[in-house]
C-alpha cells in the first residue's frame, strides 16, 4: 500500500496544516514476541504455528531482527535479537509448543 500526504489530515487547534511525506531508506526493525506460555494459553500455542510467515510477509526479512520471550509467573528470553537464522528458529520453536 503507498500511502502520500493526501492520504493524511493533520490539524492545529482546528486548523489544518500542510503535510509533506518525504521518501526514505528503508531502517532495521527489532521486533518482540512476547508469548504466555501459563494459564489458559495453551490451547492457543496453535495460534503462533504461522509466526515466521506473518513476520515476514508484515516487515521482510532482510534487516529484520526478531527475538522471542515466553512468560508465566516470570519472562524467559527463549532467542534473543538475531539478524541470521529467526526464520528458523521461529518455525522450530513454534513446532514444538
């Protein structure tokens, strides 16, 4: 989806201000997966099977970087930020929950 700055409407205490989008490179993204592993969530683990394919498809690969945290009564750093390999590790975690 290209979006410009007709696409937008920024106001000023009611006043309507002029936008300008300006192009850019595309930045690295570190991304989160904050998974509940306690309680009720285990008939959703289901839910995380298509992780890798809806980061990717979302934010691209390339200069992503992805790490994945699981909690219960406390957060476990299950891989930590990684440019090389998420994909992977995202499909195998996933497997095996």
């Amino acid at each position: 989806m290209n979006l410009d700055a007709s696409d937008f409407k920024l106001t000023d205490n009611r006043v309507e201000q002029k936008i300008t989008v300006e192009k850019g490179e595309p930045q690295p993204l570190d991304v989160v997966v904050l998974m509940q592993t306690g309680g009720a969530s285990a008939p959703h683990f289901h839910d995380y099977r298509k992780l890798a394919i809806m980061i990717e498809s979302i934010m691209g690969a390339p200069s992503l970087r992805v790490a994945l945290v699981t909690f219960d009564s406390h957060p476990e750093e299950i891989w930590n930020f990684s440019k090389s390999g998420w994909l992977d590790r995202c499909l195998y975690t996933s497997s095996e929950r």
